[in-house]
C-alpha cells in the first residue's frame, strides 16, 4: 500500500507512568518558615507542593529554597575534562 511505509521505531508512548528520562526525580529543597529547618521533598506534581509540610515541626509554612546543583562523581582525573578555559 501506498503511503504506509515505515520510517523507523515509532516514538515512545507519552501519558501515564512515561517519564521521559528516569534518571531524574523532581527533589526540592524547602525551608519551613516556623521553625527554620531546611529539608528535601520529592514533589511528583505541582499540584502536591501544598501537601508539603516540614518535618521537624509539621508546619505547612514552607518555602522552596535554591538548592546547589549535583556535582557530577564521573571517573578521571580533576584537571581538565571540565567547563572553562582550554590552554
């Protein structure tokens, strides 16, 4: 037939239970805004965040806080393979 040829793998199924790379998790830092106390929360939907209450003290008035980004633990020496300036 006419028009029906494949072109390859068909994309992967989006919808439930697809995330499209598994290697991360939605972890937010919060600071609860009673008693101070700095915590990680994994938030799967934004929808969740009002749920999120501190644990130290179970207020609900938290704050998400900027969390410093991973560093990555690759192998290898720590000169060079890095951001900045070659040579």
């Amino acid at each position: 037939m006419e028009g029906l040829e494949s072109k390859g793998p068909s994309p992967a199924p989006t919808g439930v239970g697809h995330r499209p790379d598994d290697s991360t998790m939605p972890i937010y830092e919060y600071a609860c805004e009673q008693c101070h106390e700095v915590f990680e929360e994994l938030v799967v939907r934004r929808s969740d965040e009002g749920e999120v209450r501190c644990p130290a003290c179970s207020s609900a008035t938290v704050a998400r806080v900027m969390s410093k980004p991973a560093q990555s633990r690759s192998g290898g020496s720590s000169a060079g393979g890095g951001c900045g300036p070659v040579g």
